[in-house]
C-alpha cells in the first residue's frame, strides 16, 4: 500500500541510556528546579543562602521535558492540517499585545488575569483549552490577589534579625560567667554510668545528656542539698526592689545599695542573722546531733539534779547541780573575745587571773570541754539550783530550810540565815525544805511552797529576802508556775489535781479547776509566751492546755493528753519559741520524748533504743535551742545539738 502524501513517519532517535533513579538525582540537586519555597526552607535548615529563582515557568517546563527524555517529532501530527495553518497569515501585532496593567473591563469576564497578579503558575494558565475559559473566569473572581512571594522576603529577614537582636541584648544583660569552657558544648555524659549520676535524671529513661544539660543538673542537684540562706534572699529582693524603684538605672544602682546597707549594718553590735524569725519546725522528723559530754573532764559523782542555761543569749553558760553537792558552771562555745563585753567585770578577772579558780567553769564546744572550777557546798544537798531572771546570781535550794546564793558579779556567795519565815515561829512548826519554788518573770518575786498548802512570797527585789505574805491551798502544793498572761498571777498545782490561780496583788484565789482525769498530778510547766500550759501525772500522762483561754473556761479542756511514757513524770521542759516540749520520767531508763506542740505529736526518730540516756533527771533548752542539755544518774551532762535551730 503507498504511503500517505501528507504523512511523516516518526524517526526515533537513540536514547541514552540512563541508570535507575538518575532522573530523580539530578531533580533533586538541580537548582533551576527548584521553586522559592523549598529555596527558602533549604536556606533555614541548611544554611544556604537563599537566591530567588529568576527563570521563567516556561524554561523550568522545557528543562524538565528534555531531563525526563521525551522524544518530540519534527512532523505534524495526524489531523494537525487546517487547525495548525489557521493562524498561519496573521499579522504579529494581531497575535500578540503590550500589558499596560490596565484592569480588565467588567464585559471581558473570559479574560484570565495575569498568572503573576493571581499568585499561580502560568504553565497551567497557559495550557487551558478556549472551551473552559468560562469557567476559568468565574473561579478568578474568587481567588484573592496576594503580593509575589518574593515580596514577603524582606520581612521574614527582618522579623529574624529583631528576634536574633532581642536574644542577644537579653543575654549581655544577664552576668557573664568567669570563664568558659568551649568543649562543655561537646560534651556527652551517660547519667547511667555511674551510679551517683542516676539521681540526676528526670525520668528513668533518660540517659545521654549534653556538656551544657548535665552542668544545669548539677547545679540543681547542688541547690537542693544546699539551698540558698535566708539572708541571701533577702539581700537580692532589697537589692531588686532599690533598682526598681530608681528610674535612672545608672551603673552606680550596686553602690548606692551598699550604702544603704552598711550603715544599719555597722551601727548595730549584733549578728548579720541575729534579727532573723525562728524557723518552724516540721512534724515527724527532727535533726538531732550528739557532742561530747559538757563535764566529761570532771563528771559529778552523783547524779544530776538540776541543768539550766544562762536567760541570756550573750553569756552562754550552763550549769549542774549534783548530788554530791557541787555546783558546775560550763561555757557552751568557744568565745574568747566576748568575755570583757558580755561577762562581769569581777567575774571575768576570777576566771583569768585566779592562779586558784574558786568557781566551776567548762568551755564547752563540743570537742574539748576543758574543766576551770568547782563551786563545793557542804551543809547544803543541792536539789535544785536556777539562774535569778536577771542573770546576776545563782539560786540554791535542798531540803534545808535555808537557801545559798551565789553573785556572779562580786563572785562571794550567801547563806540565808535560819528564821527566814519570822522569829515568831517554832523551829517544830518550820518547813523543812525549800525545793519548791519558782522565781516571778521579773525576779521581785519568790514563791516557796510550804508545808500544808502554805505559799510563801518573799521579796526579792529590796534584798532583805524576807517573807511578805502567805497563800493558803486545801492540800500540799506539788508545783508553782508563774503566768506570762496575767502580770502578777501564780499558779499552783496540790496534790488532789486541783490548780488554784492567785492573784499575787490582792492576795487571794481568784480560779480553781481540776486537771482533766485526776491521775495523782505530780508537775506543771509552762513556756514563756504563756501559749501552753502542761500537766504531768504519776501514771505518764501528760495534759496540755490552751494558757490563754484558761481564764474564761470554768473546767478547762486540754488540747491534747499525750500518753507516750507510762511511769512518773518528773521533767517537762519547753524550748524558747514553744515549738517543742520535751518530758521525761526518771523511773525507768531512756524515758524521754519530744513533742511537736503546733501539731502536738511525738517525734519518733529520736531518741532512739540506742541513745544512752539512761535515768533522765533534769533537762534544758538553751536560750536559742541550740543545744539541749541531759542530766542523768549517772553524773553525766549529756549535750544535743539541734540542727534545726541552728544559726546559718
């Protein structure tokens, strides 16, 4: 069969032949294929400078065409004779116009607006048929006409370059650190390599952490351990709130605090923490640690009666009243320098320049607790012996009816003659003892339990130690408290559990009321802001009492009965801030417990079964419950420190 005049055929021409996955390659690495977005997220995530594409959508057309191998043939396709020559005789100025941007009128609605004004590319408007420029034209109407892509680069440069800025003006205001090392940002630690760096994780699974992450950890770890004082905190807040509130901001903000500082700082005497709140204690769990013995130079022979600290917080001294009738002073800490300022003037010359010592002084700071003196009273069996209020002179009773006194000021030490209660008295009809008595909070006053319900006040404050008047109870008084509540009011505790309330002024009992139970009341202790009130029976049992409200309740209820110890209780002591009590029994070995009052419960992790108390006879708190004091049968003064009230 002939072939047909008008008709080519097709010549293929030879293909190179390509390996598999080429075509995508080159693709991939060709910039010319690449459109402004990936351009832009490729100078992000890479680094590459970002160079917006200047070649037309028609070239990147023919440049994919001819990557991609298409074979196109030089003849005319089959059909392609009239369509193909339609528009062979027109004119070029027919075929072609001059975009002077002037807006399309409202009758051409088939006229498809510039691909560059609609935001798309014009390979696809320009390969749409004349069939569907209807409906291309309703769609243009729809679309919204946004600016070139190309225009929005400008402000995503600047919007980084004004973080990039912020960022860096934040960090050269923060305080540089000292030094640096640059290898930290290379570093890789395994938090599960060793076993003390497990606790630095946050979860589990975490294991690898960078040179920078594993320095902020320690840092937190060593926060945690130690945070940071108190007086640190207070120091930054001051110095924030001056900065504030001066305008100016100049470099001499640091200065002027200073300044502000120093001057309430030098022109006080006292510690940079003396001024500090007390720190409230946690129920549950307390922080106890033990030091040597105070007398462990010269330990007492017999056992301890009586242990008390100095009321003041300059002079810390404590002393002990044995049964072998010596009295033992002990100095708490180790303060050479303090001794002209705070002690007396006498007794700082007997202390230092007596080749003698006539007066028992220890240094205790918990290592040495070198021995000075010993004070020996011979007629006289100490039971009891206590600071005056003052802090001027030491108070000794027995049972004798007289007393010594001891002036820490002149060092010379009294003897109360015999006949203390008047001359008019038979010594038959004298009370044999003097064991029970408790000093007013200001020391003008002395109340002396005697026999039969009798009290007896004694004025100290003129010196003569006479007797100026006399109370009257229904049965033998056991213990004598003075209230912080009421000035001028005493309280006393008989054998029937009946506390009577005297008014000292007007000579007269003005309350009475029994201690809830009943259970053979032996001792009553309050503290010394008058908070808390607590009574101890023969059984254990230990009431406590709301001090304040004992006014207005006819039967008062006690806040709580604490039945941890079940012998005798011959101790109840509070701490300065009345945070803990503490209360012992001097039957049975080990017998003492430690109360948290604002929860009012028993701290159970110390004393613990290997504590060597033994039998508990006498106990203190010092002034700032520092340290607490332990005297037991044995002759041993065995010293605590409370971590928890601890200076920083």
């Amino acid at each position: 069969m002939p072939k047909h005049a008008r008709k080519r055929q097709k010549v293929a021409r030879d293909e190179v032949v390509q390996p598999l996955g080429s075509n995508h390659l080159a693709a991939l690495t060709d910039d010319a294929n690449k459109d402004d977005e990936e351009r832009r997220l490729e100078s992000r995530l890479f680094g590459v400078p970002y160079v917006p594409s200047s070649s037309s959508s028609s070239k990147k057309k023919t440049a994919m065409e001819a990557d991609a191998g298409f074979v196109i043939s030089d003849g005319e396709e089959p059909g392609a004779g009239a369509d193909s020559r339609e528009l062979e005789h027109m004119l070029d100025s027919d075929l072609f116009f001059i975009d002077d941007g002037a807006a399309p009128s409202s009758s051409d609605s088939g006229t498809v607006p510039d691909a560059t004004h609609l935001g798309i590319d014009k390979s696809h408007s320009e390969g749409e048929d004349d069939d569907d420029q209807e409906s291309s034209g309703r769609e243009t109407e729809e679309i919204e006409y946004v600016p070139q892509e190309t225009e929005s680069i400008p402000e995503i440069v600047t919007e980084e370059h004004d973080q990039t800025t912020s960022a860096e003006d934040a960090q050269t205001r923060r305080k540089a650190p000292a030094w640096v090392d640059p290898d930290d940002a290379n570093l890789q630690v395994s938090l599960t390599a060793h076993t003390r760096l497990r606790k630095l994780r946050d979860a589990p699974s975490e294991d690898t952490v960078s040179g920078r992450e594993y320095e902020r950890k320690l840092r937190r770890q060593f926060e945690r351990i130690n945070p940071t004082p108190e007086w640190a905190t207070k120091a930054r807040k001051k110095l924030h709130s001056s900065k504030r509130r001066r305008s100016s901001g100049s470099d001499s903000d640091a200065d002027d605090t200073i300044e502000d500082i120093l001057p309430d700082l030098l022109a006080s005497t006292g510690g940079i923490s003396a001024g500090k709140k007390s720190r409230v204690l946690t129920q549950g769990v307390i922080s106890v640690d033990r030091l040597r013995d105070a007398n462990q130079a010269a330990p007492a022979e017999g056992e301890i009666k009586s242990v008390q600290f100095h009321p003041s917080p300059q002079i810390p001294v404590l002393l002990t009243a044995s049964t072998d009738r010596r009295l033992r002073l002990f100095h708490v800490r180790f303060q050479f320098l303090i001794f002209p300022f705070f002690l007396p003037l006498p007794l700082f010359f007997i202390l230092t320049l007596s080749p003698l010592p006539l007066f028992p002084f220890y240094q205790v700071d918990g290592l040495t607790n070198p021995h000075a003196q010993t004070l020996h009273v011979p007629s006289l069996p100490i039971t009891n012996a206590v600071f005056h209020p003052s802090g001027s002179s030491i108070f000794m009773t027995g049972p004798r009816p007289f007393y010594y006194t001891y002036d820490l000021q002149s060092g010379a030490s009294h003897r109360s003659p015999r006949g203390l209660w008047g001359t008019t008295f038979s010594s038959a009809n004298q009370d044999a003892s003097m064991e029970t008595c408790a000093f007013s909070p200001d020391g003008d006053v002395l109340a002396v339990a005697g026999r039969r319900g009798h009290i007896h006040l004694v004025d100290w404050r003129s010196g003569s130690a006479q007797v100026v008047a006399g109370l009257k109870a229904n049965a033998a008084i056991k213990s004598l408290w003075w209230s912080r509540v009421q000035n001028g009011e005493l309280l006393s505790l008989t054998q029937d559990s009946q506390v009577y309330v005297w008014d000292v002024r007007q000579r007269k009992c003005v309350k009475r009321w029994q201690d809830e139970g009943g259970f053979g009341s032996k001792i009553m202790s309050g503290d010394q802001q008058g908070n808390y009130l607590s009574i101890g029976s023969n059984i254990g049992l230990v009431n406590v009492y709301n001090a304040r409200s004992l006014g207005g309740d006819s039967k008062p209820k006690p806040l709580k009965t604490i039945g941890n110890l079940t012998t005798n209780i011959s101790c109840l002591q509070y701490n300065h801030d009345a945070q803990l009590l503490a209360m012992a029994s001097d039957v049975k070995r080990d017998q003492l417990r430690l109360v948290h009052l604002p929860s009012l419960t028993v701290y159970g992790n110390w004393p613990t079964s290997k504590t060597p108390l033994a039998h508990v006879t006498s106990m203190d708190f010092s002034v700032g419950s520092e340290y607490l004091a332990i005297g037991n049968n044995k002759g041993r003064a065995l010293l605590y420190h409370l971590r928890d009230f601890a200076q920083q």
